[in-house]
C-alpha cells in the first residue's frame, strides 16, 4: 500500500490498457466511417498492425530479457505512442495509415508487455496475486472500458476520431514518466538480487 511506483505503474496500467482495447474496438470502425474503406478491406488492411502488435510484445521481452531494464523498454515505447497515434489520425495516403497504425499497436504491446514482467521482476512473491489483479483486473479493466468510451464519445460529439484517439495516445506518453521510479527500483532490485546469488568468499 506504502509503494507509491507501483500505484504509478497502475495508473500507466489503466492507459495502457484503454489505449490497447481503444484500439482494437474502434480501428475497424475508423478506417471504415472516416477513411472510407469497405469493411473486407479495412479487415484486410489490419492484418499487419495486429502482426505488428505480436511482435511488439515478442521483442519488448527479448530485449528485457537481454538488456535488463523493462522500465525504459516501457518508458520509450510509451512516449513514443501519443506521436504514433497523432501522426496516424493526420495521415493521409494508406500506405502511411497502415505504417503508422503497425507502430501504435507495436508500441502499445511492447509497453505492456515490458510493463507486466516488471511488476514480476521488482514485487515481492507473496503479493504478486493481489499486485496484478490491482493493476490488469481493476485499473486495466476500467481503461479498458473508459478508452472505448472517449473515442465514442468523442466522435460523436465532433464526428472525428482525431480527439479521442490523440487524447489516448498523449495521455499514454504523458503518464509514461510515472514509471521513471521504477527504473531505480528495478536496478536496486537487480543489484539485491545479484548479490544474493553471488557465492559467499
């Protein structure tokens, strides 16, 4: 309760994961009603942003697992998402709302992925149950519904996407520094650890 990062990391948590079910709800439904794509194709055409999003996740563990530091993994790819996602709505030919569109949702699993595995990496065992049911049950849930609901909401009040999905994306990137305590926290974390395992002279 007293672990001020980790409230930090649920508030990232409840971003993070409105971003990710803000995206899979209403992208469909953006290439449709304001881009103006038949539904097959607008099916067609997210077929390589959700690859994009596999490999996102995959590398995101990859390079924690090599270079040890899934904070700034994190970190990174959330400042990255406000600008992907802003960058895609002002976009205009398709072959940059696909690349775009693969960024965001690379970006956006790779953070939570990075994210999840470094609440492993620097929480105690015994309240890891209670740790991620707090972070993915009850703030991830209720991103999961409220970022739905801004981009409703937002077009139907302005018949754009633009406001709703800027307003996820850049609140991602600015909620990002919260997790800038974890970074010393995962290296005190791995330093303990290191010396630990390290044979007694």
């Amino acid at each position: 309760m007293k672990n001020w990062a980790f409230w930090g990391t649920c508030v990232v948590g409840f971003f993070v994961l409105g971003a990710f079910f803000a995206n899979l709800s209403w992208l469909p439904g953006y290439l449709v009603k304001e881009r103006g794509y038949t539904v097959m194709r607008s099916g067609l055409y997210l077929v390589i942003p959700y690859l994009a999003a596999s490999v996102g996740g995959l590398l995101a563990g990859y390079l924690g697992d090599r270079v040890g530091n899934r904070s700034l993994i994190a970190f990174c790819a959330g400042i990255f998402m406000g600008p992907a996602m802003v960058g895609l709505m002002l976009s205009r030919e398709l072959t940059d709302v696909i690349l775009l569109m693969s960024v965001t949702l690379f970006l956006n699993a790779a953070m939570a992925n990075a994210v999840v595995i470094l609440l492993f990496d620097t929480l105690p065992a015994e309240v890891l149950g209670i740790a991620m049911g707090l972070y993915i049950g009850l703030f991830g849930g209720m991103g999961g519904v409220v970022g739905p609901l801004i981009l409703g909401y937002s077009y139907d009040h302005t018949g754009s996407f633009f406001w709703g999905f800027a307003s996820v994306g850049l609140g991602t990137s600015v909620v990002s520094f919260l997790l800038l305590p974890l970074f010393f926290q995962e290296r005190r974390t791995r330093r303990e650890k290191a010396s630990r395992a390290a044979p007694a002279l």
